[in-house]
C-alpha cells in the first residue's frame, strides 16, 4: 500500500497516517446504489470503483504497481474500512473540517505537486497516464489531510528515541550497518579471446597495465584512464556474473579472462578491503528516525484498530 515516506517527499509535506496502508479516495456514497458494495462503514458504501482508484492512487504516489490477486484485494478493503472509520471519527471529533482539509488538498497541488511535474499541463498528463481525474487526486490528499490529523492524535505521546535505544538497536542488528566488501579493478576489453590471452601473458610478464590499456582497449570511458575502474562494491549489483566469478578466485595483484558483453575482459584485481561497519555516531540519527517512526506507526495502529471496532462495519468481500 502507500508509502508515507515517498508521498511526502514527494508532495513536500507530512501526509499519510500509517506505514502500509492507504488512504481512502472518494469513499462515502450512499449504501442504496446498486451494486453491493465491498463493505459499509457507518452507513456508506465502499465500492469496487472507489477501491480502484484508491490502488491508482497508491501506484501513482508509489511508483510501482500492486499485487492484482484476490488476498490482496481483501486487504485493501481492510485498509479502506479502517480507514474510513478513522476518518469519520476525526470529522466526528472536530479535528479537521472537510472544507479545510480540501483547501490544505489543493494547496498542496499548487505549491508542492505541479511545480514538481511541469506545472497543471505536466499534472494532467501524469494523471492521464496513470488513469485518474485532478478530482481524484484531490479527494485523495483530502482524506490524507482529514487522515493525518488522526495519526498526530494517536502520536502526540510518543516520545522521542533515546541514544541507549538507539544503540541497544545498534549493537542487537549489526547486519543493518554493515557495508559490502570493495574490490579495486582494473580492465581491458577486446574482442576476442585470443587478444585477451596474449594481453594477459604480456602482463604476466610485466608489461605495463596502464599502457597496454590505452593501447589496446575498445572501452573508451577507461581508455584515457589506463583501465582503472577504481573502487566497487563485490557485489551481484555492481559487477556483471562473469567479473564477479573471476575476481572471486583471484587474489590481490592477479590477473583474469572473462567473457564479458563487448568481448573479452581482461581483469586485475588490484586490492580488496573487507565490509566495514559503519560507527554509530554516524547511523544515530537515521536509527532513532526509523524506530521513532516504526514506534509511531505501531502507536497509529493500535488507536486506527479501536476506532474501527467502534464503527458499524460490515465486510462483504472477503
């Protein structure tokens, strides 16, 4: 479901309410229409249609595209019914009003969302894309105004992380701040095997690496270089299969073949440094971040789960 971190980062402003879920978008039609709704909270229904752009919504704000199966679609219900509940509980209790929470809506458009987009032109084309209306978009970021003063009520009384916990966290989760392990490479490309191998007996018999590379090699961003690639990550992510099985069995100062996607690479392993943990002085601040937020996110669901039992709920999609 959502993402509070991306939808604020990107709309510039503290929105949505709790990790993993999303807010409703247009909900509150009348339980007389026609088709069976997916559920009823507090006398309106939420429908197929509603739940369709409520996943629009989500996918826009998130960049990806949800699961389409049928668990999944139970669970969004879930969201929206708690979420609906929540919101009439925070109308019911003057938090908010929905003619403020929509100002705050299109204020939010105007100031943080189009100038990111290329202005009303550029928001219209985003939202043609994504198959959704500038009326939706902003139902939406009304129920996350209406929803986000729920979440600083159920918050206000979380406090702050301290620096033990912070670091009690630190000391138990070592794999969080651990680093990947480096290796310094070296290569010159050519096109075929047999090249490679008469560069790698040149090198073996001291030929300058530097040189021949410049001489030599196809790979024109490391031709002015010498074949220096520098310090990389010894990683699936960073090195193609074939670099990362070669560096694997050789040792500093070695020299490799491999069959790469331009040809054939002739690879040095120059150095290697081992994965470093990163000092806690330098993660504390993200630490106590992420466990406040987990800490506030906790405090959300259990205050949005009781409203929802006050509510007069009925699910008929399951």
């Amino acid at each position: 479901m959502a993402n509070p971190q991306r939808l604020s980062k990107f709309i510039g402003a503290t929105l949505v309410v709790s990790l993993g879920t999303a807010a409703l978008a247009g909900c509150g039609q009348s339980s007389t229409t026609a088709a069976k709704p997916l559920a009823v909270v507090n006398g309106a229904d939420i429908t197929n249609s509603q739940l369709n752009t409520m996943v629009r919504m989500t996918e826009l704000f998130n960049g990806s595209t949800l699961p389409n199966t049928h668990a999944e679609k139970v669970n969004e219900v879930k969201y929206l019914v708690q979420e609906k509940s929540v919101e009439d509980w925070a109308l019911a209790h003057h938090l908010i009003t929905q003619a403020q929470a929509k100002a705050s809506a299109t204020s939010v458009i105007t100031k943080s969302i189009e100038p990111q987009v290329g202005g009303k032109t550029g928001l219209e084309k985003m939202l043609k894309s994504k198959g959704v209306t500038y009326q939706q978009l902003t139902d939406y970021l009304t129920e996350q105004m209406i929803l986000q003063q729920a979440y600083n009520q159920a918050t206000k009384n979380v406090k702050p992380i301290s620096t033990a916990a912070a670091e009690a966290f630190y000391k138990a989760n070592p794999q969080y701040f651990t680093g990947t392990p480096q290796v310094e490479l070296r290569e010159i490309t050519v096109k075929t095997q047999a090249e490679a191998q008469a560069i790698e007996k040149q090198l073996k018999a001291g030929a300058s690496f530097s040189a021949l590379a410049q001489k030599d090699t196809i790979n024109s961003a490391l031709k002015s270089k010498g074949g220096e690639i520098g310090w990389v990550a010894d990683s699936l992510q960073s090195l193609s299969p074939a670099v990362y099985k070669e560096i694997g069995t050789l040792k500093p100062g070695q020299i490799g073949v491999t069959q790469g996607s331009h040809g054939y690479d002739v690879i040095e392993l120059q150095a290697t440094k081992a994965a470093q943990e990163s000092p806690f002085s330098q993660v504390e601040s993200e630490i106590k971040s992420n466990l406040l937020q987990t800490a506030q996110g906790n405090a959300y669901q259990t205050f949005a789960g009781k409203i929802e039992k006050q509510a007069k709920v009925t699910i008929y999609f399951k």
